[in-house]
C-alpha cells in the first residue's frame, strides 16, 4: 500500500503522513525572495518547499473553482467519500482539458510559479463559499 501524505498548514500538527510547516521558522514564499534571502538550514528549506507545494495547490484549486461551480459552492454537504470523488473528478477534467485545449486562458494564468496566492484571503474565501469570478462557458459544469 503506498503511503499517503497531507500537505497542511501550521493550524495541524506534522503527524503520521501529516506534514507541516516548521513553526518558528520563515514560511511563505515572499520571505523567500532574492538572493540573501535562501534557505539557510534544513528547515527553511522543507518550509520553502513546503510553501512552494501549497502555492501550486492553492493556484490549482484557483483554476477549478473558476471553472467548476461545485468547488464554488462549496461541498459541506456532501460525505468525505463523495468529496473525495468530486475532486478526483474534478483533476480527471483538469487533465482532460489541459491535454484538449492547450490554450486554456483559466489555466494558462494560474499556471506562473511567481504567482503568489494570498492564503489568508483564499481560506476566507473558502469559508465563506465566495465565488471566484466565472471566465469560462466551462463554469456550468
């Protein structure tokens, strides 16, 4: 069986196959920029990495719920399992568009690694099911 792990914030503690930033230590990807500004230890340097996964996941979850009203929403409704489909669903289509329709301008803006996504304001989004403004005949789906 493989394992799985969960990338989480500082809120959750890194336990069994969950990993968390290193509190105490630089974490987000500003406090990262220029050439001082280098992980220095071993630490810094899973924060970096850690921050740069969550950047890259926030920004793909940016890019569904533009498209897919059902992210917008919000799924508190739904059982964990059926959650669990719906966004595996929802990676099937991101493939199936990516590999489709090439120049997907949805995708193509949220895809700049120097893009920074402000997670204060994406979980206050979150929390409150605030919709991302639709750009796509996609976002009936």
């Amino acid at each position: 069986m493989v394992d799985k792990y969960y990338v989480v914030d500082a809120g959750l503690r890194n336990t069994r196959n969950f990993l968390a930033p290193f509190i105490g230590m630089r974490y987000h990807l500003q406090d990262y920029r220029g050439s001082e500004r280098e992980p220095k230890n071993g630490k810094e340097l899973f924060n970096y990495k850690h921050t740069s996964l969550r950047n890259v996941i926030e920004r793909t979850f940016g890019a569904w719920k533009s498209r897919l009203r059902i992210l917008r929403q919000g799924m508190n409704n739904y059982e964990c399992d059926m959650q669990v489909k719906i966004v595996i669903a929802c990676a099937v289509l991101h493939i199936f568009l990516r590999e489709h329709q090439s120049s997907d301008g949805i995708f193509n803006e949220n895809e700049n690694d120097d893009m920074v996504v402000d997670e204060t304001d994406e979980l206050l989004a979150q929390g409150n099911n605030i919709a991302s403004s639709s750009r796509s005949s996609y976002s009936k789906m």
